[in-house]
C-alpha cells in the first residue's frame, strides 16, 4: 500500500510539472486567439477588406501583447495555484531577512544584462530586439503591474512552487535547480533571454531552498523585473547608470555587491534555526 501511494505521488508530480507550465502556454495562446476574433469581428463591422483587416489585426494584437499576457497571468494563477501548488506550512522568515533578496533582484538584473550586452550575445538574437521594442512601450506603472509583479508571482509558483520542488523530490538541490533553471530559461524562446532567464532562475531557486518560503523567490523575481522597466522607463535612472557604465570599475563593483548579499543571505538566513511555522496563504514546503 505504501509503495503505491509512493508511486501515485511520484506521477501526480510528474502530471504538476508538466502541467504548470503547458497551461500557461495555452492560456497564452487563447486569450492572443479570442484577441484576434473580437478585432476580426469588429474590423469587419466597419468594412474594413479582408487583407487589410488581417494587417490591422495583426498589429493590433502585436501592439496589445503586455496587457494579453496580463490576462493570461490572471487565468493561469488560480488554476496553478489551487490544482498544483502544494499548500503546505512553511518556516517563518523575518521580514527583515525577507529585505535582502530586494536589492539582490536589482543588482542581479543590471549585473546579468551588463554581461550579455557586453558578450554581444544580443547581436544574434533578433527575438529578443523585436520583443524589447513591443513590451517596453506602455505607461511604467502599467509595466511594473503586468512585467514586473503578475510574471514574478506566476512563474515563481510554476517553476520554483511546481517545477524545482517537483525535480527536488527525485535528485539534489543542485541537480533540481540546473534542471528547472534551463527549463525556465528554455521557456524564454531565444538566446538572450535564455541566458538571462537561467542565470537569474539558479538564483532564484537558491533563494527558495535557502528561505524555504515561495515568497523569497517571488519578491526577487519580482524585483529583478521591475528593476528591469525602471532601467528601460524611468529617465533619471538611465542618466544615473549612463554615467557610472563610464567607469570600468562598475561591472566588478556589481558583481561584488551581488556575491555580498548572497553572502549575506547565506550567513543571515536561517529559517530552520527557528522552529516555528506560520500559516501565510502561499507556501513553501519543507
């Protein structure tokens, strides 16, 4: 009896991770198609031709995409939340300890984009140009809302929340991390992302298993996202970083403050010193 309960939990992991994230894709996919059947509707209302009516949908839905991933985060969040995410009591963090991961998110951002830019990696990835061009041109609060804060809270839960404490339950940290982090990089669909995106997942998953709590990794995540938009809207920032790329000391300092706070977090951090649980809505298993 034992062995089968075993052999149950094993598949309906298995089932979450995959699961997880293919419902994300589709959820995607189908809030972009009822997109283009409401603008086909509506073009043809107003007599628009055929061929133009494709092009000017088209566009459209191009131009819509943050707010239609917006709408997709919002579909997908309960479904992964309440069908995969195991709800479980988690060790109480100090909100203090909670603190360092913030600024680890921003210096990890700007130190990992400095060192695809540059690599040159960028130059063949026309993806990720296209992209850029398309998702940074709304209003900052807009961005930080549908970039920063809805991505940060999904994607922790599918691939720290599902997928790395999925992979935990068959191999080591290390071997679970590696494995999810490439997954959620892949996910990313072309290079310049991949790299960021699995650099940034191996921290990401580190700062989970460190916490042990999904909130960690969600407030990095999070924060590593709207460091991002602040970078590419806010203009007094990008004159403040424009003037310190001058020094060439400023990559090495970046990454020093970046091994600072995970040395920080590794020496501070000590969720299972303190022996109490909590009960927060949101989980982290143990």
């Amino acid at each position: 009896m034992m062995e089968r309960m075993k052999k149950d939990e094993k598949t309906r992991t298995i089932l979450s991770m995959i699961l997880a994230p293919l419902i994300y894709l589709l959820a995607g996919r189908l809030v972009s198609f009822t997109a283009v059947l409401i603008l086909y509707a509506r073009s043809a209302a107003e007599g628009v031709s055929l061929n133009d009516r494709y092009l000017q949908v088209m566009d459209t839905v191009y131009q819509m995409n943050v707010p239609l991933t917006a709408a997709a985060i919002l579909v997908t969040l309960p479904i992964v939340y309440f069908a995969f995410y195991e709800k479980e009591k988690t060790y109480r963090v100090r909100k203090l300890q909670l603190i360092w991961v913030i600024p680890l998110g921003a210096a990890l951002c700007l130190s990992v984009n400095l060192l695809i830019s540059y690599s040159g990696i960028s130059r063949y990835s026309d993806g990720y140009e296209q992209l850029a061009r398309t998702i940074y041109q709304g209003r900052i609060l807009t961005e930080l809302v549908c970039l920063a804060l809805l991505p940060g809270i999904l994607e922790e839960l599918i691939y720290r929340g599902v997928m790395y404490k999925g992979f935990r339950k068959f191999f080591q940290p290390l071997w679970a991390n590696l494995f999810s982090s490439l997954i959620f990089g892949a996910v990313h669909m072309n290079l310049v992302q991949f790299l960021y995106a699995g650099i940034l997942g191996v921290i990401f998953a580190w700062v989970y298993e460190r916490y042990q709590n999904i909130w960690a990794p969600i407030l990095t995540h999070v924060s590593a996202n709207a460091f991002s938009v602040l970078i590419m809207e806010w203009q007094p920032l990008q004159k403040a970083l424009n003037h310190l790329l001058k020094s060439i000391m400023f990559l090495p300092v970046l990454l020093l403050v970046c091994a600072g706070l995970v040395y920080g977090i590794q020496k501070k951090v000590h969720p299972r010193r303190c022996g109490e649980y909590e009960d927060t809505g949101i989980h982290g298993r143990v």
